[in-house]
C-alpha cells in the first residue's frame, strides 16, 4: 500500500458521517498501467473523490461505477484499456490494461470489517484485506497468511484467480541516528522514498529545525528514544553519529527487536570495534550479523549526497529480500 494512502481511514469517516462511501482498488494490471496494484480511488456519496487508480485515464468512469454501487451495494470489478495517448498525457510511454474492483462500504464491504482494518492500520500491525471475486467472501487475516507479500508489498490475485490479496503494511520508518551531514541529505531522500523519517540526536546544536527544517526531531538519548518510537519489521535504524555512548544503545535495541534494517557509518576498522562491544554485550554472531557496516552499498560514493543515495539504496535491497 501507498502510505500516502489513507483511502481506509477516510471511508471508514465518510460512512459514518452518512455521506456514504465506495472503494475502488486496482486488482490487476497488464503492460504499463498508471498505477500499481492496490492503488485505490474513493468515492463519496456526494461525489467527492480522494486518491487514483489510473493518474486521471479512467476515474470518470470509476465515479459513476461506483455511484451505481452505492444505489445497489452490489460490488463490480470493472475492466479498462488505457490507451497510449491517454498513458503519455499521464507521464507513461505507453498504456495498459486495469482491472478495478468496487466496493460500497456498509454492503459489498461490512463496516465493522473496515473499522477493524482501520484499527490495525492505526497500531502499526500488519493485515491482509483477502476478498473472493466469484464468491463474495471477504477476511481479514494476519501477515502470516501471506509473508511474501507482506515482504514484498505486493498486492494481487492468487494462483485460482478469484482470490484478490490487499496488503496493508505499516508505514515505512527511518529512524536516524546522529543529525550530521549525511542525514540532511538521507531523510528527504528517504520521505521521497515513502519512509517517515525520525531524526534522534541530543546533541541540539546539531539536531536543529534550522539544520533540518520541517522534520520529526527527538532530543533524547537514543535507547529513550528507541524505546518511545518502537521498533518493528517496518523500521530501519541508520546509526551516523561515529559515537559510541549515541549509537550502541540504539544498536543494542535494534538487535534485540525485528527491525528490518541497520546500517552504522564508520570504516571497516570501526565497525570490528563495534562488533568486539557487541560481543562483550552478549549479542551472538548471527545478531550481529544483521548490521550493514560499513553502512551502504559500494558505489564508491563520496560525499555525503551520494552516501546517502548507497544507504537509501542498501535499505531497498534489505527491504525488498535482494540483500540479506
């Protein structure tokens, strides 16, 4: 899912309010469609609209879908061509083909169900929205039910081709140690990337809104700050500080959690001394295994632009199973 999307959140609003509310998600895509899969588009009952499922192609004609399944509750799956010339007046070389499911909420799609998905969105917990086109059996179930696309945010139908799986993963977070140079040029990078960056440093000369203006910063000690965010298998931890009293608590609070990624600046020659801490703080080989130091791909990169481009890039691969 899109974490700009708060498609649930706002129809779970809409309903109650008795504007009424329809959800329409990509299901499918064949060649170059606007949009990925999971994208969705929200109708109101009073033809307000939130969201896209094509970049502007064919949401007039999703609107008027979904007017009609508010009248009948009947969910549609709806099937559209884009057309080249439509594709390229939305930034594409070329079109493709959609197929759009359409769901009234308080019908095809019970409130209750969307309140509860809207409640785990809300704690940060995975949850896979599973729905039977031909049947009409709609579930909410744990990541468990399907860990390789929680891994992978892959929305999409299953092998029988009736059963559509939505991914709703928590937000992706960045939460960077140390507000040195590099971390000017990481956290907008990363926010661009679809993390929500969090800055730690107590140092407040550094940690400043003048250095880093519009960001999330915390001033307090790492481990307290760790330990007010929370760490989970959506969190990255990029340690910058070159510090030891500021990056080992935070280090040490990431090795004993599920965060996806650490990386920690410092050269090789640093990183073996960081290793020696964790050993003597009882970290076994294979936990410390799990940090990428020095930190970021080797591109040869120089300057801290372009470190952070081979963080940000290392991050992608952890994330998305090409690095371990």
């Amino acid at each position: 899912m899109d974490r700009f999307d708060n498609s649930p959140e706002t129809a779970l609003a809409w309903h109650r309010k008795g504007v009424g509310a329809a959800l329409a998600t990509v299901v499918q895509t064949w060649g170059s469609a606007p949009r990925r899969v999971g994208a969705q588009l929200l109708i109101g009952g009073d033809g307000r609209i939130e969201g896209s499922v094509s970049g502007g192609c064919v949401e007039g004609a999703v609107i008027v879908e979904a007017m009609d399944a508010l009248e009948d509750g009947e969910a549609r799956l709806l099937e559209f061509g884009v057309s080249d010339e439509d594709a390229f007046a939305v930034g594409l070389a070329c079109g493709g083909t959609i197929r759009v499911l359409v769901e009234p909420i308080g019908k095809a799609m019970s409130e209750a169900m969307l309140a509860d998905l809207v409640v785990a969105r809300a704690k940060r917990t995975g949850v896979i929205y599973e729905v039977n086109i031909e049947t009409g059996h709609r579930e909410l179930k744990s990541p468990e039910a399907y860990p390789d696309r929680m891994r992978m945010d892959r929305s999409g139908f299953e092998e029988d081709g009736a059963t559509f799986v939505a991914v709703h993963n928590p937000p992706l977070r960045l939460i960077v140690i140390g507000a040195v140079h590099i971390a000017q040029a990481l956290i907008p990078m990363a926010r661009i990337a679809g993390y929500d960056p969090v800055l730690v440093d107590p140092r407040e000369a550094f940690a400043s809104d003048q250095r880093f203006p519009g960001e999330r910063i915390l001033t307090d000690w790492p481990d307290e700050a760790v330990a007010k965010l929370g760490l989970d298998t959506r969190t990255a931890l990029v340690l910058l500080t070159h510090d030891p009293k500021l990056d080992d608590p935070a280090l040490q609070a990431a090795l004993a959690a599920d965060v996806f990624y650490i990386g920690a600046l410092g050269s090789t020659r640093t990183h073996a001394k960081r290793v020696d801490r964790m050993q003597e703080a009882g970290f076994t080989a294979a936990q410390i295994a799990r940090i990428h130091g020095p930190i970021g791909l080797d591109i040869g990169a120089a300057g801290p632009s372009e470190i952070a481009v081979s963080i940000l890039a290392q991050m992608t691969a952890v994330l998305r199973g090409k690095l371990a």
